[in-house]
C-alpha cells in the first residue's frame, strides 16, 4: 500500500511537469510564430498626392500614376491637374 500511494505520487508529480513543459512549448511556438509573421514583408506605405499623408497601399486609390487617400482627394486633385493644362 505503501509504494503504491509512492507511485502515485511520482506519477501525479511527472505528469504535472510534462503538462507545464507542453504548455510552455506551446508559449514559445507561439512566440516565435508570431515574430515571423511580424518580420514578414509588410503592405508598403504610399503618399497621398494631394495632402501628403501616408497610407497603406491597400486602403490607397491609385490614378494616373498617383496615390490618393479618398475619391475626394483624387477628384480635388484631378481638377487642378486639368485646369493648370
């Protein structure tokens, strides 16, 4: 009766370290899954041509050639564009 509350014991104590070890492994993949993701090539900023104000390219509209951050700017800018012809 003895060695078996003894083996019990070892065997509650091993399986409580194995499950903090796992868990910590999870952690670290975790971590270090996210520091490659963050390292990964990021969306490149362009400048609105009309107030200058930098933007992901992803929200940006693109015309002409040029970066804009809103239809309003495109079409502000696109007007002064055509009547300085």
């Amino acid at each position: 009766m003895n060695l078996l509350l003894i083996r019990l014991i070892i065997f509650a104590v091993l399986f409580f370290a194995g499950l903090k070890l796992y868990r910590m492994y999870r952690q670290w993949k975790r971590d270090r899954d996210a520091d490659e993701q963050d390292a990964s090539p990021a969306n490149p900023m362009v400048r609105c041509a009309w107030c200058k104000v930098h933007l992901p390219e992803n929200d940006a509209l693109r015309e002409k050639g040029e970066w804009f951050c809103s239809p309003d700017h495109r079409d502000k800018f696109l007007a002064e564009d055509t009547s300085g012809d």
